[in-house]
C-alpha cells in the first residue's frame, strides 16, 4: 500500500503531528481532534509506502489508520522517568 500524505504539526503541542490522506486533507479528522490540535501547521507532503523508516512511527500502522480513520495522530515523546536513587543494603 502506498499514499501521498500531507503531515501537519500542531500549534497547540509541540511534537505533536496529524499525518492524512494529501487529496482528502482534514475532511475525515473529528472537528473535536481538530480542535485539540490546534492550527494545523503544513510539515510536509510525503509518500509513505510499506518498508519505508519513520523517526517516530510505523509506517504500515499509519497507513492502516489513514485507510480505516483517515488520519494518523503522532503524539509527542514522552519524557523519560528519572532513574530512581539505588538502595544499598
């Protein structure tokens, strides 16, 4: 499977990506969603296709979730837990 997809970054969170079809554009993303993202800002315009890398996402879940949903939403990294103080015994 294959598509062109339009990435967009979120105004409101940063780290925050909505990845959708290019033709359909937002027309199937929630207004709800929409409205938590904030100002969709234009990242860039990509063909995904089956085996190609990601930094923060498979590219097989995105295509699948752009096909069923029409979109993809790439939360932001979670911070790491601190490491917690060892106890010596």
């Amino acid at each position: 499977m294959r598509r062109i997809c339009t990435i967009y970054r979120s105004a409101k969170h940063e780290g925050m990506y909505l990845y959708v079809d290019k033709a359909e554009d937002t027309e199937r993303v929630p207004e709800v969603l929409l409205k938590r993202f904030g100002q969709p800002e234009r990242a860039m315009t990509l063909l995904l296709e089956e085996g190609k890398k990601l930094a923060r996402a498979d590219v097989k879940d995105v295509l699948q979730a752009i096909d069923e949903n029409g979109f993809y939403l790439q939360l932001p990294p979670q911070p790491e837990a601190p490491l917690s103080p060892r106890e010596d015994r």
